[in-house]
C-alpha cells in the first residue's frame, strides 16, 4: 500500500489530502485486504491523530466505512436493492452499483427433462439446456443460479459467452427469443453446506430462495432456481396510489 504524503504547502487542509488520498486507495482495491488502523494511518500519512480521524469520520459519513467498537474499521460492501416493478436482471443492478459483474460458469449440458417438464410443459424424456452459474459482484459471490432451458428453443446457449450479463440477453442474440412475462415465487432459505461455501456466505445468514418461469411469445422458455445472498441483497415492492386504497 503507497500512501501520498501531504502538501503541508497546500491551501487544503491536511484531514482533506488524507480524505482524497484514502479515497483514492479504496478505488484502486488497495486496502481491500484490511483497513489501516488509526496508528498506521497517522504513521503512514506523516499526520496528528486528529487529523486521522477527520478524515474517517468522513468517509464514514460517506458510506465508505464501518467503524465499530472492539472491531476496529473495514470497508463497508454494496448491498444491492432490488425493485419489484417488473422483470429484473441481477446484472444490471450490479453493474449500476459500479461493480463488474460476472459468473463462473459451472455447468452447460443438454439432459433429460426429468422434474423440470412439468413447469415446462414439455414431456420428461425432452432434452433441456441445463445452465449453473456463479454470479459475482465484484470479487465476491453473490448468486447462485441453476435454469433449465428447453433444447428445441436454446440449444445456441450451448456455444454461446455466459460469463457475464444476461441469460435473457443472449435468448435475445442467439435465440432469437425475447422473454416477455413470467412469474417469480420468493422465500428465506438455508442453503447446503456446499452452497455456503460457494458463496462465501457467513454463519447464521440465510440466503433468497428465488424460483422463476420465464416466457416469451406464451411460451416457457426457463425454469431457474437462484439462491442470493440474504446479506447482501434485499427486494423492494412499491403500490402506486390506487393500488393502495383500501376498501372499506
């Protein structure tokens, strides 16, 4: 980690070319690995304790840190809301909070059918694309998604990129297929020990357990289960007005 020394000639105070040269640090991921303490800060800067803690405090005001007693300062992560207005994509919320957004591609094979006829309207022993992703935000995981495609329709996504962005996009591209409507049935869960560890997700957090039917042209086109991390992400629902109203 390089820290900048101030400009003691600079009209700017000195809490406000460490605030800058912090900020500056977290940008780069320079300090990703852990938080200076205050006396490393003060070491590092050439710079009063007071001065030091000017500048955290603004940080902290800026959502940039957590500072809590006995635990000492960390940086504080994105949590991710996400409306409920219509038909969302997990990649763009990510990438609106600036992050970049990718996943490990876990599995892309054609099987049978199996469970996933009926949701399908297809008869068991159809060939389906079965897709798993790991989504990630950044360098953490965020997501675990499994869909289940009919092969008729998504046989392309066999060749197709899937390591970043939209399932719904490359339907679009290499399918031809632009999913118009759906429904999504939402509930807490505790994942397996396999999916916490997949998803780095800490002790006693739960996860979002998010089961989907997506359609285009009347027709179901996927089947997909995701598992979200209940840390790090949370749904919003609004009503306008005349929704609202209640009869008396």
């Amino acid at each position: 980690m390089t820290a900048r020394s101030p400009d003691r000639s600079s009209p700017l105070p000195l809490w406000s070319q460490v605030l800058e040269d912090l900020r500056r640090r977290v940008a780069a991921g320079e300090i990703d690995a852990g938080f200076p303490t205050e006396e490393e800060l003060t070491r590092d800067y050439g710079v009063s304790r007071h001065t030091v803690r000017e500048a955290l405090r603004r940080l902290e005001a800026d959502g940039l840190l957590v500072r809590e007693r006995g635990r000492g300062t960390t940086l504080a992560r994105p949590q991710f809301e996400q409306p409920l207005r219509a038909l969302y994509s997990l990649a763009r919320t990510v990438r609106s909070q600036g992050l970049h957004e990718r996943s490990d591609v876990r599995a892309l094979e054609t099987v049978q059918a199996g469970d996933a006829a009926e949701v399908l309207g297809i008869s068991r022993d159809s060939s389906v694309v079965y897709l798993e992703r790991l989504r990630h935000a950044g360098d953490e995981p965020l997501a675990l998604d499994r869909s289940w495609l009919p092969a008729d329709l998504a046989e392309p996504l066999l060749h197709a990129e899937l390591s970043e962005g939209s399932v719904y996009d490359v339907l679009a591209t290499a399918c031809g297929l632009r999913v118009t409507g759906g429904w999504e049935r939402i509930r807490p869960l505790n994942p397996s020990a396999d999916e916490r560890r997949l998803l780095e997700l800490p002790r006693r957090e739960a996860v979002f357990g998010i089961e989907r039917l997506a359609r285009a042209a009347g027709r179901a086109v996927e089947w997909r289960h995701s598992l979200v991390r209940g840390d790090r992400y949370s749904f919003l629902a609004e009503w306008d007005e005349p929704a609202f109203a209640v009869r008396r």
